[in-house]
C-alpha cells in the first residue's frame, strides 16, 4: 500500500513543477523526509498530505484510505548505502552567471544531462560546483565530482573506464564487483545511477567521446559536463554556453576580489582582463595585496600595447624577479597535481629556504594555490602561462631532478618497512634535504600523500625517456603492496618501464625488474608468465645471492599450487645459495620453507622450523616475526591446539596493524576467523572474516581474497555450516572467474561439489 501511496505523491509533486527543496520549503518539511515519501521508504502524517495536496490544486479525501492503509503497514527494511559528498569547495562570493545558475536549477527538474562550454578560465567549473551545492538536498543518494583532465597541461586525461572505476568506487562499490572492460563498467554505472538520486559533476571534458560512456540511462541522477568544446555530439544533453562576464558583473567581482573599491578606471581594467574571470581575479589580487595601488597604477602595469586576456598572466610574471619567474616556469613542468616545498627545491635545485620563499611570492600574486599547509598547486591555466613563459625549456633535467627527490626519499621508506629485496636504484642528483622520514609512521604518511604525484611523474619519465627515473620509480613504488594493494597497477607500471631498463642495458637492473614482474604477473593469476619472468630474473641476479634466493622463493611460491614438492625444492635451494652469517634475507626465506612444509603436511616440522626462526627475528623483523606466526597458526590448527591457532593469529594481525599493512592484517584476519569456527565462536568468526573481505575488496588484490575465502568455507563446512560455506566458495568461484585466476577456479568448484561432513550425500 505504501508504494500506491508514494506514487500518487509523485503525481502531485510532478503536478506542482517545483524541485524537492522548494516544495519542501513551501509546505514545511524536510528535503529528506520528502525524498523518503515520494519512495515509499516511509508514510508521511495526513497534515503533510494535505499540504501537498494544496501545493498541486487537489483535493486531498479520495487519498485518505490509501493514506490510513500505508500507514499500517510496518516498517521497511532499506540496506544501508553509501552516500558520498565529493564536490569541491564552493566558490566564496559566486559571483553573477544568474541567467546561466537559473537554467542549470530548471534543467535538473526537466532533463538528465547539462554540458557546460566556454573558454578556459570563464568560470565553467566554478558554475557546475556552485548549483550542484545548491542541488545537494534534491539529490541525497550522493554528489560525485570527477576531474577528467581533458585540457590539463602535462597530464593524460582521464581514461573513460579509470573515470567510471573511481566513480562506482565512489557509489560505494568494492573493487571486486567492478569489471575490467569499458563496456561492462559503463553499463554497471547505468544500472547503479537508475536507482538513486544522484548529482554529478564530470569537469574539464575533453570531448563528446570522453563522457559518451559515463552518462547515465533511466532514473532520476543529474549529470553536470563542463568542456572547453561545444558537445554538440551528444543526444538529449542540454548545453549551457559561457562567455565572459557582462559588465557589471566584472566589476562586482574585481570590487570582491580586491577587496573593495579603488580610485581610477575600472573600466580601462577590465577592457584589459578581457572580463574573464580567471584574468579578474589574478589582476586583482595584485591590488589587494598592494594597498597602496590605484586601479590607474594597475593600469600602467597593463598599458605596454594592447593586451590580450593571456597577457594579464604576463603583467604578473613581470612583477616578479627571475628568481621567482624561474620557480613560476618550472612550476609549470610538475606532472602530479600539487608538489611541497621539498619537491620544490629539488626541482628548482635549490636550497629549501629559498624555495619557500618563493612558493610563499608566488601564493601571494596569486600564481599559485596553497589548498593545504605546505601543499602547492597551479590551475590549469596558469600551467599553461608557465610553460608558455618559456617555451623552448628542456624539462628533463628539472625531472631528473624531481625525481630523485621522491627516489631518495621511497629508498628511506623501504628501509623504514623493512623491506628485504635489493633494488639497484640509480640516484644521480641525491636532493640536500629531506622531509622528516624517521619513523614507520612518518614514512607511509609521505608516501600516501605523495602516491599520485610519485604515478605522474613515472608516467612523465616514461614519456620523455629518463630511463633510470622511471626504472627506479617502477621497481620502488611496488615498495608500498603491502598496505595498498594493486597488484594490476603495479604490474602496468612494471611492464611500462621494461623499455627503459632494457635500454640501460644494466644486467642486475634487469634481474630486479623482471622479478617484480613476475610477482605482480603471479599475483594477478597468469602463473606461467610470472614463472617464466622469475626463472629470468634467477639467471640474471647470478653472482647476487640475495637476490638470486629472493627470486628461487618466490618461484617457489608459483609452484605451491601445482606442485609443492618442486616449490619445496626451489626453496631449500633459495636457503642454500645464502651465506650461513647472511641475517635479514636467510630468516625470511626459511620461513617460507616453512610455509612449504605446512602445505606437504609436516606440520610439526613446520612448527619447530617457524618457532626457532620467531625466536631469532621477534624483536628486530616484524615482517619475519609475522610470517612465524602465521606458520605456527596453521600448524597448531592442524595438529588440534586450536586455543594456539588463534593466539599465534591474533599476534600477526596485531603486527600488521602496527605496520599499516593492511593486506598481510586480512591474511591474518582469516587465520583468526578459522581458529573461532573451530572453537565454536561463529558470531566473532564471521565478523574477523567480514573485515578480512572488506580490506581485500577495497585494494583490488582478487588473488588474496578467493584465498582468504577458500579456507573460510573448508572451516564453515568442517563445523557443520553448509550455508555459509556454501556462499564462500561460490563467492571464491565468482571473483576467480571474473579476474582469470584459473588455477584458484577448480578448488573453488571442488569445494562447492563436497559433501558435508557426516552427511550422506
């Protein structure tokens, strides 16, 4: 009944021709709560029907049975969704474009796609972010904002399915559910826009086919395109065309963004900023930063032959000094989104003082933003006026020199997480200083915020063949798996840099790539390839042994599943190739042997393996300590000490915790969640097993997760829950298939075809 009721509501809501929040202005309710009548999630109070009622011109008695029948009936269970709020700042003081705001508002009641055109710097972004704060409370399913970069200076833009994966992540959306293929991610994002509310800005378009596939089908979403290209391509969609500000909204906006009135000619002014609004803003911040200047002293800074919008930039590179032109055009070269002062003064090749200086001159001409403390970014126009300030720059050197910036500092790092594997980087300018990377913490802390900028600039060195730049930031950023995932990633990075470390010619550098290679390669299911890379990689680290047995190891691990006794063999030879007095390496790859012995079943021998090794790295290798105990988690599970098994597996998801290392912390999580099954704790193990899944499913690591399911369900099933070994298995199934793990596939089927113990099948 509820639902007869909520869509005769709609009628009337249609009937009235107002948006939600000003038909909840006029009849006094909330946004939300009307949002959930016109649904049918709840029965709104007679009063409220009455109102609405009024606000179409209808009587509201023949709804007063359908009302009283709705509302007995009980309460509806809704699942809980993500809503996310992604939308930019909201520009202070919006300034005109009331004509151009009033179509926006009216057009989101009418038709499901606007596309805002005009020329770079007219206000296209500004316009979107604005109404679509003002839309929030009509669309309560959520408010996405996706920067395409498709005219951002030195950047790629943003390919049509990487813009959907961040966008049906933003849904709420686990890795795992979403497909590979353009196609398939398009028509998930259809399905998943059709039954919410909406708003999306998609910003910065490069044209019709770069959003064609992010637009959505039925429903009642609202999607908002801003382009520097007229989109004339596309059907049904709504175009919004920008020009420069009429006058007297010009001058409102230098008034406010000056800070107030000037004497002088304002008109002169804006004759010269063109009335962009881009050009106003940056022309007036020279006047509110210089009290003492009238508009006619702005003036004689302009009057050097007739300007055109793009010499506004030009006027506020001559107030500077070459010192601070310099950092403006260098500036202009970062392939990341923002860079800190450090970054900075590397690229600049200058001291750290000096560079903040600088960066600071730059924040007050309004050159450059500072959108969080120590963080420094330029808009895309301004990146434009940089490089164009001098054209015939070289910018490999000032990359080379970035980039060893971020090299030095992910070699700190990788000491500070203890990671074992010699990676033969080459740093040829090592930067005077660096951020404060003392600790674990204050590590990964860098390494988060820089993570995209670090991705830029390889994709940059790739680009312009600094080889050693791009073979070191692609072997160092696989640093970081551990705590981020994204083996898929981690294996394009690789396989584009394969080039460049060819090029070198250096036959360790070569060894070192090849066997990450063939990690991320097994690690994504495709174990033949992942095999072939780590058996080159054996013979090229010849003369190294550390990474010669890091190589045999990991091999060894590519046989686990097909045939342990040669992985067992591949790792007492990675043993064997080690110096007895080697102390970091020599525990970790016994440990794995020991990992090998579990999956033969000599657990006990497994056991006084993992225990001796434990006793030796406890309190100096966390990483080794945590591979111990996961060993003797499996072993006393095997060998009946269940209370053990559960100790042994609290103590390495307490490691990982410590370390940030999320991924190893969901290996654990399941060990843990086995261990209750056993012991009869099934509540706490389905929620240890639950948070397991949603960390896995969050990183995009599918190999991890069917392995983490698998053992889950043979539990469920060995303590008697079919059911949910039932959902787990066919849960492995699905996510195996759907990402190619073919060896994982038939264990997956084979569970679910199992009979339940002590059951006649």
């Amino acid at each position: 009944m509820r639902d007869e009721l909520a869509g005769q509501l709609s009628q009337l809501r249609d009937l009235t021709g107002r948006s939600l929040r000003e038909l909840a202005r006029d009849i006094n309710a909330s946004s939300s709560s009307l949002s959930r009548y016109f649904s049918g999630q709840a029965a709104p109070p007679w009063p409220t029907v009455v109102a609405l009622c009024k606000a179409a011109g209808r009587d509201p008695r023949p709804l007063r049975e359908v009302w009283e029948r709705a509302k007995s009936d009980g309460p509806r269970a809704e699942p809980a969704r993500q809503v996310r709020n992604d939308l930019p700042h909201d520009v202070v003081a919006f300034t005109g474009r009331r004509t151009e705001l009033e179509t926006l508002l009216e057009a989101a009641r009418s038709t499901a796609v606007v596309a805002i055109d005009g020329m770079g710097g007219v206000g296209k972004s500004a316009l979107a972010v604005h109404a679509a704060h003002l839309l929030t409370t009509d669309y309560p399913d959520g408010q996405l904002y996706q920067d395409l970069h498709g005219f951002t200076p030195g950047r790629e833009p943003v390919e049509p399915a990487e813009a959907l994966r961040v966008l049906l992540t933003a849904l709420g959306l686990s890795p795992a559910r979403i497909p590979d293929g353009l196609v398939e991610r398009a028509a998930l994002w259809r399905s998943e826009l059709a039954t919410r509310r909406a708003i999306v800005v998609l910003d910065n378009a490069a044209d019709a086919e770069h959003v064609r596939d992010l637009l959505p089908g039925a429903g009642q979403s609202f999607v908002v395109i801003t382009s520097r290209r007229r989109l004339v391509e596309l059907d049904g969609v709504r175009p919004v065309s920008l020009d420069v500000l009429p006058s007297e909204d010009a001058v409102q906006l230098l008034i406010e963004s000056a800070g107030g009135t000037r004497a002088g000619d304002i008109d002169e002014v804006l004759r010269r900023c063109g009335n962009l609004p881009l050009a106003i803003r940056v022309a007036a911040a020279r006047l509110r930063h210089r009290p003492a200047w009238t508009l006619d002293t702005l003036v004689e800074r302009l009057r050097e032959g007739e300007l055109a919008v793009g010499d506004v930039f030009e006027m506020s590179l001559r107030q500077l000094d070459p010192a601070q032109r310099r950092m403006f055009q260098l500036l202009g070269q970062v392939p990341g989104d923002d860079i800190d002062a450090y970054g900075a003064a590397a690229l600049a090749g200058i001291p750290l003082g000096n560079a903040r200086s600088l960066l600071e001159d730059l924040v007050d001409a309004h050159l450059v933003q500072e959108p969080a403390v120590g963080r420094y970014r330029m808009h895309d126009l301004l990146r434009q006026a940089a490089r164009a300030d001098d054209p015939a720059a070289d910018p490999v050197p000032a990359i080379a020199r970035l980039g060893d910036y971020y090299l030095t500092c992910l070699i700190a790092v990788k000491q500070l997480i203890r990671i074992v594997v010699p990676l033969p980087v080459t740093v040829s300018h090592p930067p005077t200083e660096l951020p404060d990377l003392s600790s674990h913490d204050s590590g990964t802390s860098w390494m988060d915020s820089e993570w995209d900028n670090l991705l830029a600039t390889f994709g940059l060195a790739v680009q312009l063949r600094i080889d050693t730049l791009a073979v070191g930031l692609g072997q160092l950023v696989t640093i970081d798996q551990g705590r981020r995932g994204g083996s898929g990633l981690l294996r394009d990075v690789l396989e584009a840099s394969m080039p460049a470390v060819e090029r070198l010619g250096d036959r360790r550098m070569l060894g070192s790539h090849r066997y990450l290679l063939g990690i991320q390669l097994r690690r994504r299911g495709r174990l033949a390839e992942g095999a072939r890379e780590l058996e080159a990689a054996c013979a090229l680290m010849d003369g190294d042994p550390v990474g010669e047995a890091m190589a045999l190891f990991q091999l060894g691990e590519t046989y686990e599943h097909s045939d342990t006794a040669r992985a067992l063999d591949l790792m007492e030879q990675a043993v064997a190739v080690l110096p007895p007095e080697e102390a970091v390496v020599r525990p970790r790859v016994r440990t794995t042997l020991a990992h090998a012995l579990i999956r033969l079943g000599k657990h006990a021998a497994a056991r006084d393996l993992a225990a001796e090794i434990l006793e030796s790295v406890r309190d100096r290798d966390p990483q080794t300590a945590r591979m111990c105990l996961d060993v003797l988690s499996s072993a006393a599970l095997r060998l009946g000490d269940l209370h053990g098994a559960l100790d042994y597996a609290e103590q390495s998801v307490a490691i990982s915790q410590a370390t940030q290392h999320a991924i190893f912390e969901a290996n654990s999580l399941t060990d843990v969640a086995v261990a209750m099954l056993h012991l009869g704790r099934r509540e706490e193990a389905a929620a240890q097993q639950a948070e397991a899944v949603r960390i896995l499913e969050l990183a995009g690591e599918p190999d991890r997760l069917v392995r983490g399911l698998l053992p889950y369900a043979d539990a469920c099933l060995a303590t008697g829950d079919p059911e949910t070994a039932t959902r787990s298995f066919q849960a492995a199934l699905d996510v195996a298939t759907a990402h190619g793990l073919d060896y994982l596939v038939p264990v997956a089927r084979a569970g679910l075809s199992r009979p339940v113990p002590g059951h006649q099948s």
